[in-house]
C-alpha cells in the first residue's frame, strides 16, 4: 500500500503527460467533482482535494521534477512492499507525528525535498487508498437516446497490463535473474533512523528482490505495458447524466476496476423530465386556429399521428401516453409541445385578407 496516491494515476494521465494533457486532465476532473456539483458528498469533496494536490504539483515544473525524483525512488509505488508504514509512535496512524519529526537531511540526496516530502507522507491515513489506487475512471459520451433506451457503447480505456513479453518480471528472454546487489534480496530498503525509519520498495529492482541480467525490451523492465483496452459498456435504459457503473476487474492488471462516468448528449428533438420525454414541434398559425393532423416521431423511431385541436396555443403541451422512458417497470409520457409559428413577411394581399378576419372577429390591432 502506497503511502499516497500516485498524483499521475490520481489524474489518470501518463508520467510523460504534457503540462497541456494535465490541465486537460485536472479540468475534466475537476468540473465532475466539484463540490458545488457534488453538495453533502464527502467523498467527492476528498476527491477534488486529491485532484487538486496533484494538479498544484504535477504543473508546476520545479515541483514536478522534484516528485518524480521521490517517485523515482519508489516513495509512492504500488507494488506494497513498504506498506507496513512508519514504525513511529502510534504505528502507521501516527504519520502526522513522522513527518513533524523526521530529519529530512538523512535522506541525503533528497536534499530540499522537506516540504514535498512531508506533504506527501504526512497527510492521510494509509485507509482509503487501496481500492482507490487500483481504479481506472473514464468519462464515456452517449447519445440521448441510448441513455434513455438503453444499448452499448464502445469505450477504449488506456490500462496497465501485465507484459506480455517478460510474464510481469521485467527480465529479457533468455536473461538472467540475480539477486538485487541493492537491498540484498529483500526488495525493500529504508530511509532515516531508529524508530523513524521509513521502508520503500527498492528503486533498483521494484521491489521484487532481484534484477535480470538485461531489461525486458518491451517494458523497460517495469513487467507492465500500458494498453488501450476496448470494451463494450452497457448502458441501462433511462441512465441519466453522471451516472456511475463500475466494472470490476477490468483494470489495472486486470484486477483494478473500471468506473465508467456516463456523460449524456443532448438531443436535436427530444430532452427529458424524469422519465418523460418533451419534444418541440412547431405548427402554423391555420393549423393552431383551425386544428391539424400533425406527424410526430416517438423516442423509440415510431411515426404516430397526433391530432391538434382548433384554437391550439403556442407552448401548449399533448400526452402520447407510455412513450416515455422505461426504468424499474415505472414507464413515463412523451409530451409534445407545440410552437406556433407567426408569418414573418405578408404580402399585400395576405395582409388585406387579415384586416378583414380581425374586422370580423372584432378585434383591433
Ligand atoms: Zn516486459
Ligand atoms: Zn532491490
């Protein structure tokens, strides 16, 4: 378990991730878990404080460089090695009490680091982060009407694999596996003194205890490769903007799970109440004075026949019962609004034969 979140895997961009591809990044995250768009959600709110922990230091150059530094050096690498925390007072819960204390000058090159350093191990507790670290999320676009239907949508998440060259133990075909000259073997090694002592996977041999004769060529060693990974996502009938599916075991390793985000597009012709659906159809000023048939398309692509009366008013609104969104065996109502549309030009005839309806009709204009 890792002392932190990984700031990269926190914005789910590539430790080559542009500044721009960061932004990007923290901007995408950043509007979903908001607290204004997230009011009484603690977890969302802890999310958007991560996000922007490693936002602030992963754009700003000199802090960036000096994290990958740390990083470098294993201080937030998943592979659990140094989870059993700190040793201090109180155990792994006393990691505030560590970073007071630690004398950061017996992390020789680290020199400089101090506030970076205690920043980083100083401020959660070692709980929430297992699941968390394992997690993939994507924001998928889908149209209107698979939201409200129902279907599947292709989705390519970018996931951390097990190589497939080297098996996940980072060695070239045909090396040789010795035992890791820097930790001996142990796979971990430890930063400071005494009761303040901080063990981390080794740097040298990612804390696996040995290291090949030469390095897998298609993972540089790391034993994983990064992928696009094609899935097709099924969306519930009636999902609704920002809803949340979580697919286990299709991240990370294969074991990580993926949280899809639903983003749902607007629609030309229909948008959503529930589960109804209002569509907006406009009609001429004869069909709303004398009445009409008019041709309306339903949500699942039927064409029905709808009647306007005589005397329709603009914004008036008619129920096409059952042809609403289907959810929970609860089904909604397709409402059709109708838009009345004014002659924007008349010619001198059609005016003339206007005055004469209002002289009829009695009213003044
Ligand atoms: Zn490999
Ligand atoms: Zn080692």
């Amino acid at each position: 378990m890792p002392a932190q979140r990984d700031y990269y895997q926190t914005l789910g961009v590539s430790e080559t991730a542009t500044t721009d591809e960061i932004k990007k990044a923290f901007r995408r995250l950043a509007k979903q878990y908001h607290p204004d768009r997230n009011p009484n959600n603690p977890q969302a709110a802890e999310r958007f404080k991560e996000i922007s922990e490693a936002h602030d230091v992963l754009s700003d150059a000199e802090q960036r460089k000096k994290y990958d530094q740390l990083r470098r050096y294993g201080a937030f690498a998943g592979s659990g090695a140094g989870g059993k925390g700190y040793g201090g007072p109180g155990g792994p819960g006393g990691a505030g009490g560590f970073s007071a204390d630690f004398d950061l000058s017996d992390l020789g090159s680290f020199g400089g680091l101090g506030d970076l350093f205690s920043s980083i191990f100083g401020r959660r507790g070692p709980d929430s982060e297992v699941e968390a670290d394992e997690e993939v999320e994507a924001a998928v676009s889908i149209p209107f009407r698979v939201a409200a239907l129902g279907g599947k949508v292709p989705v390519t998440l970018p996931v951390s694999e097990v190589c497939p060259t080297c098996g996940g133990n980072g060695a070239a075909p045909g090396a040789t596996i010795s035992t890791c000259p820097e930790c001996k073997g142990r796979g971990t090694i430890s930063f400071g003194q005494g009761s303040f002592a901080v063990t981390r996977p080794c740097p040298v041999c990612r804390g696996k205890g040995k290291v090949p004769s030469q390095r897998c060529p298609t993972c540089q060693g790391e034993g994983e490769v990064r992928v696009e990974k094609r899935l097709m996502i099924t969306v519930p009938p009636g999902t609704e903007d920002g809803t949340r599916v979580r697919l286990k075991g299709q991240g990370t390793r294969g074991r990580g799970d993926v949280v899809v985000v639903f983003h749902v597009e607007p629609d030309r012709f229909f948008r959503r109440e529930g589960l109804d659906v209002i569509c907006v159809v406009p009609i001429n000023v004869a069909q709303a004075m004398l009445g009409s048939k008019i041709k309306v398309k339903t949500l699942a692509g039927r064409h029905i026949v709808l009647r306007v009366p005589p005397g329709t008013q603009h914004g008036q609104r008619f129920r096409i019962a059952g042809q609403g969104i289907e959810k929970n065996g609860r089904r909604g109502d397709q409402y059709v609004e109708v838009h009345v549309a004014i002659p924007e030009h008349l010619t001198p005839e059609e005016q003339a034969a206007i005055r004469a309806y209002a002289e009829k009709a009695g009213i003044r204009y």
